[in-house]
C-alpha cells in the first residue's frame, strides 16, 4: 500500500495508538501535536489523508479542515475527523468545515480501516 496518513491529535497516547494500528496495515504514518504543527508538515510533505482530532489547542481540528479546503494543494485531501463530541451540530460543523468524514471516538479499529480503504480509493487517479 506505502500510503501516507498524518494523524493530528494532541494527545501522545492516541497517536500511538492510532499509529501502531495504521502501521499495521501498511499505512506510513506521520504525526503532529495540533492544527499549526500540521499545517508544517503538511506544507513540507503533504500525505495521502488526514485524520484529525475536533478539539486541540491553538488550531482545532476543524479550524485546520477549512483552511485545506481554501488552498487549492489541499482542497481534494481526503480528511476524517475524529471527535468525542457526538451532537449532531458538531458533526454539522465538521462536514461543513469540508471533512470527509466524521467519526466518534473511540472508533473500531475495522471501521476505521474501512473508511480510510474507501476513502484513499476515491481519492486515486
């Protein structure tokens, strides 16, 4: 597979997580603390999808997601936001801040690779 997935999360413990499991499917995977951290990296090496916490500090998950969808480089990048908050607004929110998807945390391991399966393929040339 060797495609590339930038998890953006605030807390250590969840990129691992997140990390060892992606890795496990063949994912390479980069991470960054929170929206500004990923704006760099993305800038720097822009990956293949994102998955995105809701709520971090300086720059949330959502914030980031709208300010892809503005630059043409990342207007298409395919993104999932995964969130604690589960009411519908916030889900509104994400999806209309451009996100592919709005997943709740925690999210099965399976479901989630489906999701990413998915969404690198309708991302494909």
């Amino acid at each position: 597979m060797n495609k590339s997935i930038l998890i953006v999360d605030d807390e250590p413990a969840t990129r691992m997580m997140m990390r060892m499991m992606l890795k496990l499917d063949g994912f390479t995977v980069e991470e960054a603390e929170d929206g500004i951290d990923a704006l760099r990296q993305i800038k720097e090496s822009p990956p293949d999808l994102l998955i995105l916490d809701v709520m971090m500090p300086q720059m949330d998950g959502v914030e980031l997601c709208r300010i892809l969808r503005k630059q043409p480089a990342t207007a298409t990048l395919p993104i999932i936001l995964l969130s604690g908050k589960t009411q519908p607004k916030d889900e509104r929110a994400g999806l209309n801040a451009g996100a592919n998807l709005y997943l709740y945390k925690p999210t099965p391991r399976k479901l989630l690779n489906q999701k990413i399966f998915s969404l690198l393929e309708e991302s494909a040339p």
